[in-house]
C-alpha cells in the first residue's frame, strides 16, 4: 500500500470527524498525521466563519493550528472540552489503543481524559485483532532511574525494552521525560497491564488507551466508516 494512498483515507477520516464539531466548542486537538488533515480541515471551517477553541497536544499541532487560524487555549489549569479528536497507532475490536508513536502520549492522554467524548481517527491498516505484535508499547518514564524503570518493565512484560532515540540521542518529550519502546507479541488483557505498569515507580504514562474511545471512524478503500464504542 503506497503511503499516499493510506493519507487519502487518513483525510477522509478526518473530514468525517468535522462534522462532529459544532460552533462554539473547544475542541481537543490530537498530534500526528491523521490529526494533522483534521486541523487543517477545522482551519478551513474557522475561516468559513465557524467559532471554536481548540486545546492543542503538542507544539506541532499548535503551531498547525495557529497557522489554520484556530484559537488556542494551552495554559488554562481546567477545560471544559467538549470533544478531542485523534489518531491512534493501533486499535482492537473493543476500541482499545496504543497510542504514542509520535511521543505525544502523555499530552493526548490528558486531554483525551478531559473531554466529554473523545473520537478516534485510524485508516483501516491500524485495526488490529490484538494489540501488540506489529507495534511496540510507548511508555513514558522519568530520566532518573529510568534504566532501574526499564528493568522493571522487562520484568513485568517479559519482553524487550527498547530506548527512543532520535538522532542517536535519547528522544525527549515535551515535558522532559523518555519513551521506551516495549516490543510485546500481544496484548491479550490490555486493562490488566495498563494497571500493572502504572505500579510501577517511574513510569508518567503509558500508550494503552482502555476503554476511553467513544467514536471510531475508519477510512477504508470502500469509505468510510463510523462505529460506536461497545457496549459492556
């Protein structure tokens, strides 16, 4: 599948969310290429005269959304959104993800948490029977300590534990913290070891997003399509 055919049904996906944007909203704002077509989309309806506030989960997606014309509010202690809007790397048949490829988890996760629904854009190659296998697990840990963390997690998962790097230098996330990759063969019981991981001394975040998706809209080659969240 040549990658710009996959964009194509990323910005159809996309285009789909926005119509799940009313005027006045605030609206949060997810980080990565799918996110990218949405806040480019949202720009054009601002221009059009539609009024919102979006909540921006990494510098790159602000500086997109200033550029679109979107008003932003980043710094507030406590929002009010009404719905946040993002990609994800994998997802399950029970719309659970992992999130965290573009080192954005910890931001994504806040403001995924602090909506009042939160809709998930993926084109159909992200939809997986189980999570693990293909992609590795971000998680995000603090520097000190942080290969006693790892330790930690191997031990835990008994899996390899891999160090983000980028430039041959360890990847830095915006609040100064590292990601570790964690290669898994599957996640049979995603809610079980997003507990178990939050146990441990050192981890800030993790990539599992259990249980938080409320809309699922997938762009495939036959269009595209939309699926509430299961019911339990």
């Amino acid at each position: 599948m040549a990658p710009h055919d996959l964009d194509t049904y990323k910005k159809a996906a996309a285009l789909k969310a926005v119509e799940y944007v009313r005027d006045g909203m605030i609206v949060g704002l997810g980080t990565g290429s799918t996110a990218k077509h949405l806040v480019i989309a949202l720009g054009e309806k601002v221009r059009a005269g539609m009024k919102l506030r979006g909540v921006p989960t990494s510098h790159e997606t602000a500086a997109l959304a200033r550029e679109s014309g979107i008003a932003l509010i980043d710094t507030e202690n406590r929002w009010d959104i009404d719905v946040a809007i993002d990609g994800a790397d994998q997802v399950d048949p029970s719309f659970n993800l992992i999130k965290g490829g573009g080192g954005a988890l910890l931001k994504e996760k806040i403001v995924a948490a602090s909506a009042k629904q939160f809709i998930v854009l993926v084109d159909y190659t992200k939809r997986v029977s189980v999570l693990g296998g293909s992609f590795p697990l971000p998680i995000e840990i603090i520097p000190f300590g942080w290969g006693s963390t790892a330790r930690e997690i191997e031990k835990l998962t008994t899996s390899a534990v891999v160090l983000r790097e980028r430039n041959g230098t360890p990847f830095q996330t915006e609040a100064g913290n590292l990601i570790v990759d964690v290669h898994l063969p599957r996640i049979d019981h995603p809610q079980d070891l997003e507990a178990a991981l939050n146990q441990i001394p050192g981890i800030v975040e993790t990539g599992l997003f259990v249980g938080r998706t409320d809309l699922l809209i997938v762009g495939t080659p036959d269009g595209v399509e939309v699926h509430h969240a299961p019911t339990v």
